[in-house]
C-alpha cells in the first residue's frame, strides 16, 4: 500500500467518524460538502477511542494519530456550504 492511500484511508475513517458522531453532517444540496455542526470533537473522540479499542482503526499507529487527524479533518470542514452560497451569489 502506498503511503498516500494510507493517508487517504485516515483521512476518510475520521471523517466518518465525525459524521457518525454528528459533528459534521453532509450539505442537503450537495453530499459531497460537509458542514461543522458545532466545531465539537468530544463525541467524536469518544467514538474514535472506542472503535480504536475495538481495533476497527488499523491505519492508525496510535490514539493521538486518530484524535489527531480527526482534529484536522473537522478544520476541514466548512461552517457553511460554499456550493450554496456560491449559487445564492448568481
């Protein structure tokens, strides 16, 4: 497996477990953005421990990396869809 799969496979479980979570949630409009509920990480990280601990998380090294990239991928995420608001500005 190259490095960058792996880096994707990361990226795409925390994202998951956001969405799992409910920090995050996809755009009604457009699936493929998604919107910071609330900028909260705490039920996620329980989420992300517990399915570390059930060694459902096998791409990450340790708790830290997941919390870590779970951080990371939540920064990514937008507080409001820029697909929306781009079609509102038209």
């Amino acid at each position: 497996m190259k490095v960058s799969d792996s880096g994707e496979d990361r990226r795409a479980a925390a994202l998951s477990i956001l969405i799992e979570s409910g920090a995050v949630e996809p755009c009604d409009d457009h699936e493929d953005v998604l919107i910071d509920v609330d900028g909260d990480t705490a039920e996620a990280y329980k989420l992300a421990t517990i399915k570390f601990k059930d060694g459902q998380l096998s791409m990450f090294e340790s708790l830290g990396q997941l919390r870590d990239e779970v951080k990371a991928a939540l920064l990514d995420c937008a507080s409001d869809c820029w697909a929306c608001d781009s079609n509102r500005d038209s």
